[in-house]
C-alpha cells in the first residue's frame, strides 16, 4: 500500500512566502543604495577604505600561498613582526621542505636585518601603492550600479574619459573595466576586479607594455571583528612592465588561516613563534 504524506497548510503558506520575502529583502537592499548617486557611493566607501588602511597597524600570521608564471609554486607560513616579515617556507617550487630546512631558513632570516628592512621597505611601499590607486579610482571611472546581494553591492566602472593618469600604475587601471564589490554596512571595500581594454605602452614601449584582455583581481575580507586583510591576489597580464617591483605581470597570492598576533612582537620572538608552529603538528 502507497505511504501519502501531507504537507500541513503552514508550511505550504511557509513555501508560498519564501520566494517572494527573499525578493523584498534583495530589492530593500538595493533601495537603501539605489538612490544614491554610484560615483558618490564609489568616492564615500573608498575615502573610508583608505583611512582604515591608514588606521590599521595590527599583526597577524597567516599563510600565504604563492603562484608564478612557469608553475612554480610557493606556501609560507608568515609572521608580521616590527622589524619585518618572517617567512617559514612550507613548499618550495611545489616541493614540500623538510623541518630542518625550513627552521633554518626563519633562523637565518630572523638576523639579517637588511633582508628584513628591505621587507619592511617593501611592505610600505605596496601600502602606499594601494592608497594612491584607491584615491584615483573615483575620479579615473565611471559607475553604474550592478547586482546587490545583502549588504554587499556591485558598481561596475569603466574609464572616465576626462580623467588623465598621473604615472604608469595609473595607466595600468585606466585601461581597464570591471567591477568593485563594497560592503555598504561597514563601509569597505571587498574586492576589486578588471580587465585591460586596450594595449598600454610605457615610454612608447621602451620600459614595457601590456596586452589587452589581462586580468586583476583583489579580495579582502573581514579576518577578526572589525580587522580586514587581504585574501587574494591575482593577476594574469600578458607582456611587460619593466617598472613593476613588488607585483609580478603574472601571479595568484592567496592569504589564509589569519591569527592575529601582538604589535610589538620582535623578529626573534616572530622566529620563536614560527618554531612552535613546527612542533604543534
């Protein structure tokens, strides 16, 4: 004999409100930005991207994984130190690295304090990178609004046409569409992503230049209550910018496994703590 089941009267009502309730949240959300003029949206959330970038001076140790052009790949366990940052490699050119390898390596970098002033150099020079590119960005595009899931909201850009940029960097994103993700309740940036439009040349070609159809992509989440960190990297470039330093024209840098650690932590201290990590597995 067949079993029939019943649904009760609730929960056909249940079923019957759900799909029309998740549209009224969706167009709720949209309608507390939708009024709002995207390029004065773009402009208010990044002005606030770039103050809590300022704002920010915690330490974290994280695990950072590395992709290159050529296969090669890289997984370090990093700890932010005051000095500099310290690496643990876990995997090197894709092969994994013996204990006693990879202590000897924190222990080495742990006394060379030019290694480490020059990551500390670098570091400061990848954050200012980042605060010119997040100011230019509300003048060098335009806007127009795209999905909106929660608080999250896409802007989709493309070039402003009066706008002329000031260095090569700048040409780099000029040259590019795409899309922001910002977190309208926080007031944060989430991610960034862009292709390039058009071949751009630097110097007439002389120090570089990139093809169209190039990628980059940037995301950043919220890693502890109130704290973000970048997450990940990844850009797919094809030719070549001679000036480029700290970011390769093809590379995928994912950031994960964040631990927040103290500000004042030494590089011997960050060494200790890499050390301890070995003996915990």
């Amino acid at each position: 004999m067949n079993k029939v089941t019943c649904a009760s009267p609730l929960s056909k009502l249940s079923a019957k409100l759900a799909l029309p309730l998740l549209i009224a949240l969706c167009l709720s959300a949209a309608a507390q930005v939708g009024n709002r003029n995207p390029n004065e949206l773009a402009r208010s959330i990044l002005n606030n991207e770039i103050k809590s970038e300022a704002q920010d001076q915690s330490h974290w140790m994280f695990r950072l994984s590395t992709e290159k052009a050529g296969g090669g790949s890289e997984t370090d366990e990093v700890v932010e130190t005051k000095d500099g940052d310290l690496r643990r490699p876990l995997l090197i050119n894709g092969r994994k690295t013996s204990d006693k390898e990879a202590n000897r390596r924190v222990q080495q970098l742990a006394h060379d304090s030019g290694a480490l002033h020059r990551s500390l150099r670098e570091k400061n020079e990848d954050t200012a990178r980042s605060q010119r590119m997040l100011k230019m960005l509300p003048d060098a595009f335009v806007f127009q609004y795209g999905e909106a899931k929660g608080n999250v909201v896409e802007l989709k850009f493309s070039p402003n046409p009066k706008f002329k940029p000031p260095s090569h960097e700048a040409q780099v994103f000029h040259a590019m569409q795409g899309s922001l993700w910002l977190d309208t309740k926080q007031s944060r940036l989430q991610g960034i992503s862009g292709r390039l439009m058009y071949e751009v040349k630097f110097g007439g070609g002389f120090l570089g230049h990139l093809d169209p159809g190039g990628t980059f992509e940037v995301k950043q989440a919220e890693v502890a209550p109130g704290y973000w960190e970048l997450t990940l990297l990844n850009v797919h470039m094809k030719g070549k910018a001679l000036f480029f330093k700290t970011i390769a024209v093809q590379q995928r840098n994912s950031r994960t496994d964040f631990k927040r650690i103290a500000d004042t932590v030494t590089a011997a201290k960050g060494a200790e703590m890499l050390l301890e990590q070995t003996q915990a597995r």
